[in-house]
C-alpha cells in the first residue's frame, strides 16, 4: 500500500549511534557527520 505523494517523500541515508551508561552519554558518532546538526534525535 502506498501513501502520500512521491513528490513530497525525502531519503535520509546514513547511522548515528549514541550509547548511555545510565544516563551518561559514552559515545556517538555518525556518518554522514552531518546528521548531527542537521537532524533531531
């Protein structure tokens, strides 16, 4: 089934990987590097 408009659809490709010990934060990347500022975790 599809939906929505082809048009209107974007493509994000790539990983971002963050990984908490408790509530601290030990370790992100991503790639592209770019998916951190231009995307919202």
């Amino acid at each position: 089934m599809k939906t929505g408009d082809n048009k209107s659809r974007e493509t994000l490709s790539g990983i971002w990987i963050r990984i908490y010990s408790g509530t601290d934060l030990v370790y992100e990347s991503a790639t592209p590097e770019k998916l951190t500022t231009t995307e919202k975790w």
